[in-house]
C-alpha cells in the first residue's frame, strides 16, 4: 500500500524558514498532481500549494512568493521551502497525491494524504 511520509516541520521564530519534504513509497501505479495543505486550529484546511507532473505550480495568494513547492519525480518526493514564517503559518501541513495507488483497504485510490507535520511559528 502507499505511504506518503512528510518531515521538515519543527518550531521557529517569526522570519525564519522550514523545508518540508513528503516521500511516496509503496505500491504506486502513477503519481501525479502532489500538494501541500495545512489546516490550523478552529479554520478548514486549505490548500497552500501543488505541482503537477511537468512542474507547474500553483500557489496560495496570501503567501506572496514566500513559499516554494518542488519535485523530484526520480525520488517520488515533493518539497515545500516557506521562507519569511509568520505566526499564521502556524498549522499542520499535510502532503497529498493525486494518482493511481493502492490504498489502506487494499482497493485502488486515487487520492491519498500524509499524517501531516506542525509547524508552530512563534512570535
């Protein structure tokens, strides 16, 4: 089954940088559009960036160039560098991939998530 594993989160002050990374592994058929959402507390989770497979992006446009999302088909992963954090970056940053997987339950998916990394930026 496929696993999306994300790392990279951590605390930070105010203007610093993380980057967080999101490895695909397992029983992965095509892997296509990969994203970045995050979700803070008491708000929905929205969508801060995605990358399809020929390296188009799309981007939050609160974020204001700060952030950068990348990929490295070879190694299945996807990148998120934040520069500039403020503290309403705070939240859990999850991975997500659109493709052809097997999933938990053993039956084909076509969309799969990560457990998701905190990033708190302090003030």
């Amino acid at each position: 089954q496929v696993r999306l594993v994300e790392s990279g989160g951590g605390l930070v002050q105010t203007g610093g940088s993380l980057r967080l990374s999101c490895a695909a592994s397992g029983t992965i058929f095509s892997l296509n559009t990969l994203g970045w959402h995050r979700q803070a507390p008491g708000k929905q989770r929205e969508l801060v960036a995605s990358i399809t497979r020929d390296s188009s992006t799309t981007y939050l446009d609160s974020l204001k160039g700060r952030f950068t999302i990348s990929r490295e088909n070879a190694k299945n992963t996807v990148y998120l560098q934040m520069n500039s954090l403020k503290p309403e970056d705070t939240a859990v940053y999850y991975c997500n991939a659109e493709g052809l997987f097997i999933g938990d339950d053993g039956r084909p998916a076509n969309e799969y998530w990560g457990q998701g990394t905190q990033v708190t930026v302090s003030s």
